[in-house]
C-alpha cells in the first residue's frame, strides 16, 4: 500500500471511484477539478495497492474562529469497492 499526493495522471482512476459516492464524472472534468482543487489549496491523497488507485480524500485547511490552530476539512473520502 502506498499513499500519496494524487497526479493528474490519476484522473482516469478517479473517476469509477466519484460515481461511487454518487458523482458521475468523465475523465475531462476530473482533470480540470483536480487541478483546481490543488491550485485551491486542497490536497487529493490517494491510496495504490498493487499499482492501482484504490481511493482517494480530498483534505483542505481551514482557519476558524473556535481554534488557534488550523482545522482539517475532508470534502471527500472513498474506498472502492473492490478494495
């Protein structure tokens, strides 16, 4: 098992696991959204088993008034199915 940072080259394994969570996607649209979430500050992490993306979180940082330091905050998080 393996995990790391998502690449754009993941967008073709992302996409079986979007529909999982009730979010149909074609391959162009997850590459410009990943780009964007990135470019945004967020953080796609995946987890490889066997070489292949078996999920994925979406993680961005936040700043709030009720803590003195940053908050995580998962947008997104998917295990597929035949994990």
């Amino acid at each position: 098992m393996n995990i790391r940072d998502a690449r754009q080259d993941d967008a073709p394994a992302l996409v079986p696991l979007l529909a999982e969570l009730g979010y149909p996607a074609v391959e162009e649209a997850v590459t410009t959204l990943l780009r964007s979430v990135t470019d945004d500050g967020a953080r796609v992490i995946v987890v490889e088993v066997d070489g292949g993306v078996r999920g994925f979180a979406v993680v961005h940082r936040m700043l709030t008034l009720h803590r003195s330091a940053p908050v995580a905050y998962l947008s997104a998080l998917v295990v597929g199915r035949e994990s």
